[in-house]
C-alpha cells in the first residue's frame, strides 16, 4: 500500500489516454488474475527453504540458472529506480527549495540503510510503513471527492483496443514481477504452515492494496486537468508526489506531514527489491555467493542514484520503459514453475 501503486494506476488516464472508469474496471481484472501469480510463489519460500534464484537451479539446471538469476537483478534495479523517482518528487513537492535530485538522493539512502539492517528490520518496517499511506489516502478522497464527483462524470473518447492492452500489460508486468522475489522473504518463515493460508494471505495482500492504490491513482488523474491546483502539482502528468500533495495542500501542516511520510514510506518497496537484488547477485555463480552481500547493496546504490535522477526528468516515459521490458525477461523466469 503505497505511492508506486498509484502511479502504476495513474499511467491509465496520464499515459494510455483511457477514462477514470475503464482504467479501474482493467485495474480490478487483472489484477484479480495476475495476483494469483506471487500467491503461488509464496508457497516455495517456506515449503523449500531456498531463495527464488536458487529454486530456479530445479529447471534450468546450475549453470543455466544464471540466465534468470541475471535477469532479476536487471529488473529489480529497474524497480529501485521507479521507486526512487516517486519518492524523490513527493519529497519535491513539499518546498520549492527542494528538488527531484536531493529527493532521490534521500530515498537511496534512506533504503540503504533499512536494508543494512537485515530481514528482521525489514520485516517489521514493512509492517507499519503502509499506515501513513492508508492515511492520506483516506484523506485524500475526503478532500478531493467534490472535484472527483463533479470533473468524472464528464463524457471521455471511447478507450481503443491497443490502449487497454497496453494498459493491462502494464498493470500485469507490475504485480507478475513480484513472483520472482516474494519466496526470498518466506524462507524465514514456518514450513508447517498450511500452504493455502499462505496463498490466501499473500493473494489478500496484494489485491487489496494494489486495487485500493491503483484506483484512487487513475481516478485523480482523470481529474486533474480539469482542476488548475491539482494540475499545477502533477507538473503535466510526470509527478503522482505532486499530484498527492497539491490534494492534500487545503489540509496544511498535517498535508505536508503526510507527504512527507509518504515519501519516506517508499522506502517499503525500494528495501526489500535491494535485498533481492543483492540475494540474485549472489546466486549468480559460487564465486559470486563468496562477495558479502553488502557489496552488492552498495553496487545497486551506485548504479540506482544517478539514473534516477536522469530518469525523473521522463518519469512516465521512464516508467513504461521498464515495465514493458520487464514482462520479456519474467517469460524466461516463469520456467521456474516447471
């Protein structure tokens, strides 16, 4: 439950051109399908004990593992860079004195070191990072529902076939790429647990939160053109921490608190891929697992401030780039399933 959600949602309306109603009624289908996918690689992390890179040695033998044990670490460094963009312009948002650069900035750094402090701080992180974003969402729709209720009823073009596959594509890539690095955070838990509890809570979890995010992201989007406010802060489609905080800018000093938080809590999806990324890495090759994986959080903070920071100035462009090649290397991953 957090802002990456609402952009992948807002790309609907802001990138494919498609109305609040058919962006939501495609954000509902597929991910009722496509959440189906980590549910069921769930399962292996605490049945298997092994991380999802070395459950691939199964099928595709020890060497050739390496092809999708690469392939995740390309594309979880692509995540870390889409997180870090949302969070370095909601950060941004908050002062004029602040840009999308520091903001990033702040966000690699913040994650290198939630990530430094291992599973069990993540773990919990993870546990109460989403309450500040439950929040401001509710805040959100508590302040903008008048705007929503009177710009969304206004007629839009009809959504063309090419639109609404490309959309669905891309809501798929986002929830299916979750597959390949979900079992690397069960193995810690119990293997007597009852294997269709595990699917249920993880199916639950992904759904609702992306559901609930996705949505409130396209329906503000629709409307910000029609509102001059709302429209100033998504800074012509290329920023969802501005749209939320030009949302919640009636509400003052609590406004800026919980966009602040909301940034911060970005956080909850830039560590765990960063302890993913390192975790693939080392699976990579024996000499590979011999690097302590510190260096390998440190390698993908290299590589993530700095294309970050390039990659905000075309942050849909940017964002539809990786997600449309995402979906190419996660075929190769699904082999895992043989």
């Amino acid at each position: 439950m957090n802002i990456l959600s609402s952009s992948t949602g807002a790309a609907g309306p802001a990138f494919f051109s498609l109305g609040v109603r058919d962006s939501i009624a495609i954000i509902v289908i597929v991910n009722l399908v496509c959440c189906l996918s980590p549910g069921l690689f769930a399962i292996f992390g605490p049945k298997l004990g092994m991380r999802a890179m070395v459950q691939a040695r199964f099928s595709w033998g020890y060497f050739g593992a390496i092809i999708p044990a690469v392939l995740n670490v390309i594309t979880s460094e692509g995540f870390l860079i889409l997180n870090c963009i949302i969070g370095g312009q909601t950060i941004a948002s908050l002062s004029p004195q602040l840009n999308d650069t520091l903001g990033i900035v702040i966000i690699g750094i913040t994650s290198l070191v939630v990530t430094f402090c291992g599973y069990r701080v993540i773990h919990w992180y993870e546990s109460v990072a989403w309450i500040p974003n439950v929040i401001a969402f509710i805040a959100m729709l508590a302040i903008g529902y008048p705007q929503l209720r009177e710009n969304l009823s206004a007629p839009v073009p009809p959504a063309t076939p090419a639109n609404v596959i490309s959309f669905a594509s891309f809501l798929a890539s986002n929830m299916i790429s979750w597959s390949t690095m979900i079992s690397d955070y069960g193995i810690y838990h119990s293997p007597d647990a009852s294997s269709a509890r595990i699917f249920i809570y993880t199916y639950l979890g992904f759904f609702v939160s992306s559901v609930t995010g996705q949505a409130l992201g396209a329906a503000f989007a629709a409307a910000a053109p029609s509102v001059p406010a709302w429209n100033a802060g998504f800074d012509d489609s290329s920023s969802i921490g501005g749209l939320l905080h030009s949302v919640l800018l009636p509400t003052g000093a609590f406004g800026e608190i919980l966009t602040a938080l909301v940034a911060l809590s970005v956080t909850s999806a830039c560590a765990p891929t960063m302890y993913t990324f390192s975790t693939s890495f080392m699976a990579i090759a024996a000499w590979f697992g011999a690097v302590p994986r510190w260096v390998y959080i440190l390698v993908s903070e290299g590589i993530l401030i700095p294309v970050a920071i390039i990659g905000a100035k075309r942050f849909y462009a940017t964002f539809v780039d990786i997600l449309s090649t995402s979906p190419k290397y996660r075929c190769l991953l699904f082999a895992l399933t043989c």
